[in-house]
C-alpha cells in the first residue's frame, strides 16, 4: 500500500492536486490542514487556534509546510510557484550573461 506520511509527500500530493496552492502559502496551509487532520475543520478554527495549537491537533507548524514545499518545489520544477504562459501573447526576453 502506498502510505503518503511524510510532510513533503502530503505538500506534493496537495501541489499536484490544487494548483493554486503553488503560489499561495495560506491556501496551501488550509489545504493541508484540513484534508490530513483527523476530524478537524481547519476553516471552522481561529486562526490564532491553529497557529498556537497545531500540536495538539496533531500537525506541522507553518513553517514545516512552508519547508516543504520550497523542498517539493526544487525537485519538481513544473509545481514551482514560476508560471509560464505562451499564451498571453507578451515577449520573453533570455539574456545570457558569460
């Protein structure tokens, strides 16, 4: 069986899933919080709740998570919070200094 338990597979599982979460750290917070704490609504909680309590729920603080998606990130470049786009139609300029 496929056991997801570590914080940087959790954060991957959450980048791959909810692409928004690659550029917004609170998003990526609340996700986290509320799909991987047993029987806790993290949005239904105060903010300070979480932020002091997270221990006792059972949870990383918000700087592991933070850790863990800059780790994710580095190694799966196409999660990183740069985005691409083609097709807005503006100009890339690539400078190459030597």
């Amino acid at each position: 069986m496929n056991r997801i338990n570590t914080v940087e597979n959790k954060v991957l599982q959450i980048l791959r899933d909810s692409p928004e979460t690659r550029y917004e750290d609170m998003k990526l917070y609340y996700r986290y919080y509320n799909r991987y704490a047993d029987d806790l609504r993290a949005g239904e909680l105060p903010l300070g709740d979480l932020a002091y309590n997270y221990k006792f729920y059972g949870l990383p603080c918000f700087e592991s998570i933070r850790r863990a998606r800059q780790r994710v990130q580095s190694l799966f470049p196409e999660l990183s919070r740069k985005e691409v786009r083609e097709s807005d139609g503006g100009v890339v300029i690539v400078i190459n200094i030597i």
